[in-house]
C-alpha cells in the first residue's frame, strides 16, 4: 500500500517526527485543544479578510486569485488543500502559493510546507514556483519564502522518510528541541522525554 501524505502532515513531522506517528499509527488519541479551536477561528478570519486585501500586500499589481486550492499527486503521494494560489502575478509565467499562518514567525516547518505546496502547484500548472509567502495573522504581514531547488528536493526526501514511519509503525525519535514538547497535545505519550 503507498501512503498518501498531506503537507499538514509533513509539516507537523519537521516540527516533532513522533506527530505524524501518532496522528497516522494511534488516530484515536489525538485530543482537540483550545489552541487549535483559536487556530480555526482565525485561520477563518484570515480568508474572509483575504477577498478584500489587495495583490500589493504581497508586491503585485495583477494576478489571478485563486482561494482553497486543492491538489493531489499520485507521484508526489501528496494532498493539500492551499489558501490561496495567484497565477502569473504581473503577467509572469510563474505560480505563487500562499499560507496564513497564525504565527509571528516564519518557523523552517512552515517554510517546508511551503516548498511542498510549491511542488504540487508546478506538477499541476506547468509553471514555476520560485517563491511563495507566509501570511502572519498577528502582524497583519507577509513574507516572502525563496522555494529553492534544494528545500523542493529536502521536501520530497521527508516525504519518503515519513512513508517509512508509518509503515513500520516504529515511533520515531522525539524532537531535538525541548521547547517543542512545552504546549505540544501529545506530552502525555511521551514519558521518556517530558
Ligand atoms: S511531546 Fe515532544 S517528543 Fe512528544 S510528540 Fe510532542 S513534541 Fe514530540
């Protein structure tokens, strides 16, 4: 059986490996946390504010808007489901993915979900992805994420990492970083570490 993977998930793996197997290899346990609930609402308010902020937020004069943009990729084994999508800002051949992201930094996680989402939009459309934006909802400001060959080609290398996961159904490795564990719905699971 091949996996198909969705960049929430690849994106919760660069953060914690042990995230992915939970979520894949014990669905059941995962508890709904008011920080996912907050998460939602404004992720919500986000994409209702999106139909009225202008393409110069992100640097452009023109372009074509796209909102929710779903795709899939039996080659990539990968599904995502985009924000929004503007295609060939300015008239340029190219396709620029964008992702709000209730954050105030754009964490390397967030910019490896971007790479994929690139990947996906370049596979579909024909057209390159050189860059994309995070959106900060708490700063009301975007950023502007390079999506260079080499993190297109780290996103990929993760992905058959993650397959591997949940195959084996090993629980990986927690993550190197502590502070991850502070506020993560899992503490509870992972008594050898916290
Ligand atoms: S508690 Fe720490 S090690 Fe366990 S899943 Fe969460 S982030 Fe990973």
């Amino acid at each position: 059986m091949t996996w198909t993977m969705t960049v929430t998930d690849l994106k919760q793996y660069t953060y914690c490996p042990r995230i992915l197997y939970f979520m894949r290899c014990l669905p059941d346990v995962r508890p709904i946390t008011a920080k996912m609930a907050e998460g939602i609402l404004a992720h919500e308010a986000a994409e209702a504010r999106e139909e009225r902020r202008q393409l110069r937020c992100y640097g452009f004069k023109t372009g074509e808007r796209h909102f929710a943009v779903s795709l899939y990729s039996a080659a990539l084994g990968l599904t995502a489901l985009i924000d929004l999508v503007i295609v060939q800002p300015d008239g340029k051949p190219i396709v620029v993915p964008i992702d709000y992201k209730l954050s105030d930094m754009a964490g390397a996680h967030f910019k490896l979900q971007l790479a994929s989402y690139g990947l996906l939009l370049e596979e579909e459309m024909g057209l390159p992805a050189p860059y994309g934006f995070l959106y900060l909802i708490p700063e009301r400001r975007a950023e502007r994420v390079p999506l260079s060959a080499a993190t297109k080609l780290e996103a990929r290398n993760l992905l058959a990492e993650m397959r591997k996961v949940v195959e084996s159904e090993v629980i990986p490795d927690p993550t190197l970083r502590a502070a991850h564990c502070v506020n993560c719905e899992f503490r509870r699971f992972c008594n050898d570490v916290v």
